[in-house]
C-alpha cells in the first residue's frame, strides 16, 4: 500500500484538523494511499517545530519554498492566510503537485482565476476546503434534490451566521482589517458553496454589505475597521428558483449558524448546523393529516456515516468533515479524476463575492457573469 508525503502550510487551527485528517484517514477509509506527515511549515522556526512535535511531522521549516521543493512532499495542503494562497499553490503547480486550499481559494476573484490557470495548466488534483457541505445529512439533502424528492425547486435561503464579534467592545485584531477577513470573505464562502451545490449557479443577485462597528478598542485607542460585518444577497438561480443568502459575524446567540431552508414543489428542506446530525424534510404527498416536517437523524445508511459510527443518532462532528475531505483527495490524487469541490468551483464562489460587493456598492441588481 504507497505511502504519500503531505506537506501543510499553516500550523495553526486548519493546519492542526488538516494533520489530524491526513493521521487518520487511510484507518477510517482505507485508502489505497496512506498519507505520511513529511513536513509542516510554520511562520517562525519555532512555532513550525512546536507544531511538528505535537503533530506528529518527520519535519518542520519556516520556508513553504522548501517544502513545496522537497522532493519527499507529494501533496501539499494550504492553510495560510487567504493573501498567500495564489503564490503558494502556483509553486506547487509547477512542481507538478497536488495541492488542496482552504477556502477561500484567493483573497481576491483575480487570485482565484489566476489559481484554477495555474491547475488546468499543471493537470493535477485540485481541491477547495468547504468543509460543512460534507457532513452526512447536506450530501444526503444534495441526494434528495438531485432525485427529485422536492420537485422543482422554488427557493432557497441559506445563513452563515455567528457572534465572535457582536460585542461592540470585542478589541481589534487582524480579523477586522483586510477585505478577505471580513464576513463576506470568512463566512459568506461556506454558505455561497452550499446553496451552488444544492440549487446550483446563481445568475443575478442584488447584495448590501456593511460594517456595522465602524471601529474597536486597541492598544493605542480606537483602531478603524476595514472590513464588513456582515451582508445580505437577493439572488435568482440560473434554474429560476428565487433565494436569500445572509452572513454574519456580529449575529448575536449564534455559534455555528451554518443553515439553509428549500422549498420545492413536492416537499421542502431545513437544516442548522448547530444541530449537524439532522436534516428535517417535509413530504407534500403525505396525508393531509400527517403532514409536517420530520426529523431525519443521520445513520450508517447516509453518506459517510459508517466510517465513523455504527450507530444512528450517535452523529459525527467537525473534524470528521476535515477527514472525509481528505478522503476525497487522496481520491483525486488516486484516481487523477477531479473531486468536488476542485479549484474552479471555489473560484465561482469568489465571483459571487465579487459580484455581490459591486452590487452593494451600486445599490442595484448585477449578473453574476459580469464580473
């Protein structure tokens, strides 16, 4: 069974579930390839040794030149800062390797079409790192949809939403400075790939984004906040279904706001987060007097489920979508078959961030493909 050397960029808390993925995936999925954790690159030498012991890396560096150049790291994961992904990946590309990013995939719509260039180009596995869409209940609402268990699809409305920064007094820090930190560069990723994979491209949004805490205590006094907390998007879908998308970062009460609503013409879809291991479906074809939304809990018999738990109800958690994400890679890597989401897919959903800031700051409806 080939072994295959990883190399992660980022230490810090994608770099750790990235590692910990790549420690467990080939025993909860058997995998043709078993990931070896060859390197790590950290910003300082010190923190990329601290993150070396505790991982459990042959090797530590503060170069990722190096580590893309080592001819003993055969896939590379980034999970640095959104503004060093372009340059990271494109070396790997032209080293001919793999490489799997963290949403998302540029810090800006230019970065990302540079990027999927740079993978067509290379002719390898590309992958984007939108985590939540894997758990069980999302991929068996995706099965639900595509098998027409709703009908034709009405509407969506879709939330990322959290509270980390609802506290007006909450002191500055590198999340409130720089567009792609901000919500509509954090947050709005995740739900943006949701609803392009349950419902499909969006043709025309109409979007506001604001900065609601305008400034936040720091060290020397009040610091300026550069970038939004949060945006709300009127959309149509190519497939002519209407939606509403909102992110937030100041939302008050929510923790992992990740949430989506469908309606169709036989049935509808609701789904939180917050409570990951359920999916609540409403069947139109019921009897009248039994109709009503039911509680799905994921079991063996949902996508992925099984390799984690044998028991229903019992539910799987965050770093189980991290390790089913790499299981998908190494796939690609395997296989040489593109594996959802690839670089291209995450570049449209930084076309949707584009498109909805222009649209905020024109106040008025925008095609998508006019950015």
């Amino acid at each position: 069974m080939p072994q295959i050397g990883i190399g992660i960029v980022g230490g810090g808390y994608m770099g750790k579930a990235h590692a910990v993925a790549f420690s467990a995936v080939g025993a909860l999925f058997d995998t043709n390839f078993r990931p070896h954790l060859e390197m790590i690159c950290a910003s300082t030498a010190t923190s990329a040794e601290t993150y070396r012991a505790a991982y459990g890396f042959a090797r530590a560096t503060d170069d990722w030149r190096k580590l893309v150049r080592d001819a003993a790291i055969e896939a590379i994961v980034v999970a640095s800062p959104q503004e060093t992904h372009r340059e990271i990946a494109e070396a790997a590309f032209a080293a001919g390797k793999p490489v799997f990013c963290e949403k998302p995939l540029g810090a800006t719509l230019d970065d990302s079409r540079a990027m999927v260039a740079a993978a067509d180009q290379a002719g390898v596995a590309n992958m984007v790192g939108f985590n939540y869409v894997r758990t069980p209940a999302t991929q068996y609402a995706r099965e639900l949809i595509r098998g027409g268990a709703l009908g034709q699809i009405t509407w969506f409305r879709g939330e990322h939403t959290e509270d980390f920064l609802a506290d007006p007094a909450e002191p500055a820090t590198w999340r409130t400075k720089g567009v792609s930190n901000g919500t509509m560069g954090d947050l709005a990723p995740h739900m943006i790939n949701a609803a392009l994979a349950l419902i499909g491209p969006i043709k025309s949004l109409c979007a506001e984004v604001e900065t609601v805490h305008k400034s936040r205590p720091g060290d020397q006094g009040a610091v300026d906040v550069t970038n939004d907390d949060h945006g709300q998007v009127m959309c149509r879908f190519e497939s002519g279904a209407m939606g509403h998308l909102y992110f937030s970062r100041i939302a008050t009460g929510r923790k992992m706001g990740y949430a989506y609503e469908i309606h169709g013409t036989k049935g509808a879809l609701r789904f939180d987060q917050e409570d990951q291991n359920a999916l609540w479906l409403y069947d139109a074809s019921s009897p009248a007097e039994r109709r009503g939304f039911t509680k799905i809990l994921t079991g063996p018999e949902h996508p992925d489920y099984a390799a984690f738990c044998q028991g229903p109800g019992h539910g799987t958690g965050y770093q189980d979508q991290i390790t089913i994400e790499a299981r998908d890679f190494l796939k690609a890597i395997e296989t040489g078959k593109p594996v959802w989401p690839t670089f291209r897919d995450g570049m449209e959903v930084n076309q949707v961030i584009a498109a909805a800031f222009e649209s905020s700051k024109k106040q008025g409806w925008l095609n998508v493909s006019a950015v």
